[in-house]
C-alpha cells in the first residue's frame, strides 16, 4: 500500500532575515510532514523560530532557500486553503461575532445570506451561540481568540495554522478552549499546526509534537502521542502521559537527538 500525499511537506527550509545588524539565521533545514486531518504540535524555547516557519508555511514569508508543498504544488503565497490564527485574536472592533466570523466570506463574495448561515453554524460550534451580534470589545479574551479560530475555520481550510491561539489565557480558560478545539477539530476533518509552550497542552491535543532547538530553529525531536482518543483533561495524569511530559521537557532543554534515540 502507497502512503497517501502529505498535506504539507516542508523540504529543507532555511531562513534568515536581513537586520539592522546584519543577517539573522532564524531556521536551519527544518523539515516536516503533515498527514491528512492530524494535528501536529509545535514546542521550542522563544525566539526559536516557530511563528517564522508557520508564516513560512502560510506563505506569508518566502523562505531564503527550500520549499513548502500544499497537497503536491508548492506555496508561494497565502492559500486559501491554509489558515492562520494569531497569538492575537485581531477582530475588527466595528464588526459584530458574526461579521467577524463571516469576513472571509465577504471577501471571497459569497452572498449575504449564506455568510449569515454560515456564520451563525461557526459561532454555535465554537460555543458562542447567543454572541453573534455582539462586539468584540463586549468579550473576553477566550471568547474574542474563539471567534478568531471560527474566522479561520469558516471556509473549511484544508489547514489549520494557530500560533500559540491559547497563549495570552489564563489556565483555566486554556483547558476548556483546548477540549473545545479537540471538539472542532474532530468534527469538521482538517489538518492543524499548533505551535504552544505548554507540554500538557500538546500532548492533550496532538498525534505528535514536535521539539524546535534553540535558533537557528531545527526539528530535534519528534514525539507520537498514543493516548487514545477521545481524549479527556484526566488523561494527562496518567503514567504514560508523565513519562511523554518528561520526555518532552527533556528535549527542549537538553541535545534532543540524545534523549529521543
Ligand atoms: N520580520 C523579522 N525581521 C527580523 N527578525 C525577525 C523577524 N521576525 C522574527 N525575527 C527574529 O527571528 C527570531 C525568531 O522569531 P519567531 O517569532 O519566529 O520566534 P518564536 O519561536 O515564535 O518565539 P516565541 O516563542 O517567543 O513566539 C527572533 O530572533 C526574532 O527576533
Ligand atoms: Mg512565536
């Protein structure tokens, strides 16, 4: 049996940006697949260049040198089948939930009735049924980043890219948005990306995570989460979810290939 096309390929990416004081080596042969409706997440010390590989990813930026594959054709510009979410949720402050969540819509001129149906769907998946006209300086953070993931959800990408999506919440809040985006996630089918600084996070969430060394950013590790699914909150305290932390934690600190092998 042939394995299916990777979603995503990232081949041999290095980046460096030019800067006031010279170049900036930000990532070195970073390489990695992405299978069809898995999630991936992404962990590494700050400043280790993971926002700068998914705005790779997304297009946003072209790499110095390597490649991006969406389905088989390179990425040399923002996809509408790859969708990126921010640390911050960037709502338009004069745009109601549901205008908000429709934007893309809007812009891909769909017609108003279908953008409201759509929208109102979004915001009931998201948990914000009730919110649809209300705005954004009427939410919370929790629920200004959700209406964020529903933006990024309403034309059903292929991709889903969050970039620490979780990162400016408190604990609490995290964890039910966390099982929230578990819920989305397996019920419409995409592929996501996360990038987060919390080990527990993404091993409550992912397939696999996978471990930045410091910058120049490089894949050092890569972890499969075997808990099965669905996955509940209690599942971080068993024994095998403590060993992968572990695990985990070791790698991001020390010289990954060492601990993994
Ligand atoms: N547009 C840019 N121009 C110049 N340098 C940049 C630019 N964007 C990022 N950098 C630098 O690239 C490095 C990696 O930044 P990046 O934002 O990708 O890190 P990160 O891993 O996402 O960090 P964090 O976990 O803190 O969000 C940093 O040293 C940053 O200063
Ligand atoms: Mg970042």
């Amino acid at each position: 049996m042939t394995e299916p096309t990777p979603v995503i390929v990232a081949r041999h990416v290095n980046h460096t940006f030019q800067t006031d004081s010279g170049p900036l080596p930000v990532l070195r042969d970073v390489n990695l697949t992405l299978a069809r409706n898995t999630f991936t997440c992404l962990v590494g010390p700050s400043g280790c260049g993971k926002s700068t590989l998914l705005r790779i990813i997304s297009g946003l930026i072209t790499p110095t040198s390597g490649e991006i594959m969406l389905d088989g054709e390179p990425v040399v510009k923002p996809h509408p089948k790859i969708r990126h979410v921010f640390q911050q949720a960037n709502l338009m402050p004069w745009r109601t939930v549901a205008e908000n969540i429709a934007l893309p819509l809007e812009l891909a001129g769909v017609p108003a009735d279908e953008r409201q149906e759509a929208a109102h769907q979004l915001a009931a998946l998201v948990g914000l049924a009730g919110f649809e006209g209300a705005y954004p300086a009427e939410l919370s953070g929790g629920m200004a980043q959700r209406v964020a993931i529903a933006r990024a959800l309403v034309q059903e990408p292929e991709v889903l890219l969050l970039d620490e999506p979780f990162g400016a919440l408190d604990a609490m809040t995290r964890d039910a948005l966390g099982e929230e985006l578990l819920r989305i996630w397996q019920a419409r089918e995409s592929t996501v990306l996360m990038v987060t600084h919390s080990i527990s996070e993404a091993i409550l969430l992912s397939d696999r995570v996978l471990v930045m060394g410091p910058r120049p950013g490089h894949i050092e590790a890569e972890f499969s989460v075997d808990l099965p699914r669905p996955r509940t909150l209690q599942m971080l305290h068993t024994p095998d979810a403590g060993r992968l932390s572990e695990a985990i934690r070791a790698a991001i600190h020390v010289d990954a290939a060492a601990v993994v092998r």
